[in-house]
C-alpha cells in the first residue's frame, strides 16, 4: 500500500514538473515588454499640380517603447495584440528636392492584432513562430516646416497637411527563448503593407505608401490567469 501511495505520489509530481516547464501551452497568457524600430521603405508619389513635377517625400524611422498581451488557444496557436507609444517620423524632401531638408515631421500609433502559429513543443526552449495580423495606422500631430511652405507656397501662409488614417496587413518572423519557467526573451520582424494620402492646405495631395519593416526585442512572463 505504502509502495502504491509513493508511486502515485511520484506521478502526480511529474504531471505537476511537466505542466510547469510547458510554458507556452493552451490558456497561458503572455506579456511582453520591450523596444521596436520601425523605418518606412518610402515609396512616394509626387504632389500633385501646381508643385514641381516629380516632388516627393521620403520618411525616417523611430524607436519606441513596445508591449504586447497574447494568450495561447492551443499549445501551437496564439493570439498577440502589439501596442506601445506613438511613433514619430520625420519627413524630408527626395525626387525632384532632394536636399530640401526636413519638410515636416508627423507621429503614428498602429496598434495590431496578430494571430500567430508557434512551432515545437510547448515546453521547448526555442520556438520559432510567425503571424498574420491587422493593423490600423493613426496618424496625429502632423506639422510642416518653413520648408514645405517654402516648396508648396511660397510668399503664402504656413501650409499644412493631414495624413488619412488606414488599415494594413502586416506579416511577422520571430521567436522565444524561455529562460526559466516564467520568463523569456522575444524578438521579432514585422512587415506591414501601408499606404497613405497627404492633404495640405494648398489643396494638392500626394499618395505615399511607407510598408514599414519593424525590429523588435522584448522580455516576456508567461502566466496562467489573471
């Protein structure tokens, strides 16, 4: 009797090890917190008559705080909503004034939704995984310079300009490496298929698509519930 108690003892101490150590397993919760770069790969129509055939508009990249919260469906199958702060770009002349310096600066917050396939086992140390999501780009604080009034109406009043805000699809590469069994590391590349439309006060407007390749590391905690 004693032998039959230790064993179901020991067993139900392995079930407990097992379930421990899988630490991306269906129902755990996942919270990351770390740092994203995101640089637009600018492809820029021109601003439409009267400005100067072939003005365009080139977009610099940003580094920002980034927190995600993902829980997972099955041991394979997640779900990760990607936020964090407003990114803000600077925006300079290219094409026909290249060299023209910065014509304005504007600030984005494109929260997404992925859902993700991660691969291996749960309680591997590495798993590779990639995702499909949906982000929605919202465009705020957009400011222009002396410069775009320079190039858009000269001798006129501060010209300014709106970006229209837009959904994507965005498509990510990563993986996690578990350090223990609460913590480990995460990194990731996002790309996401964006464009957009300028309005400026001068009544032109220019198409501009950015699709922004976005790098990303973070460390995570695993937990069941909250």
């Amino acid at each position: 009797m004693k032998n039959t108690v230790k064993l179901l003892a020991l067993a139900a101490a392995m079930t407990v090890a097992s379930a421990a150590s899988a630490q991306q397993s269906t129902g755990t919760w996942l919270g990351t917190l770390g740092v994203n770069k995101i640089t637009p790969k600018v492809d820029s129509g021109d601003v439409s008559a009267p400005a100067l055939p072939g003005t365009k508009t080139d977009v610099g990249s940003d580094t920002k705080p980034r927190f995600t919260i993902g829980y997972m469906l099955t041991d394979n199958i997640s779900a990760e909503l990607d936020l964090g702060l407003p990114y803000k770009h600077e925006l300079s002349g290219a094409g026909s004034i290249q060299g023209t310096g910065k014509l304005a600066t504007a600030e984005v917050l494109p929260p997404t939704f992925f859902v993700q396939y991660r691969f291996l086992n749960a309680n591997s140390t590495f798993r590779p995984y990639v995702g499909v999501g949906y982000t929605y780009a919202m465009f705020q604080k957009e400011r222009g310079s002396g410069q775009l009034t320079a190039v858009l109406n000269t001798g006129g009043p501060g010209a300014t300009f709106k970006l229209d805000d837009k959904s994507a699809a965005s498509f990510q590469l990563g993986g996690t490496f578990k350090i223990n069994e609460k913590w480990f590391l995460d990194a990731s590349v996002i790309k996401t298929k964006l464009k957009t439309t300028a309005h400026y006060s001068t009544g032109q407007t220019q198409e501009v698509r950015l699709d922004p390749l976005a790098v990303n590391f973070s460390v995570g905690y695993a937990f069941k519930g909250f």
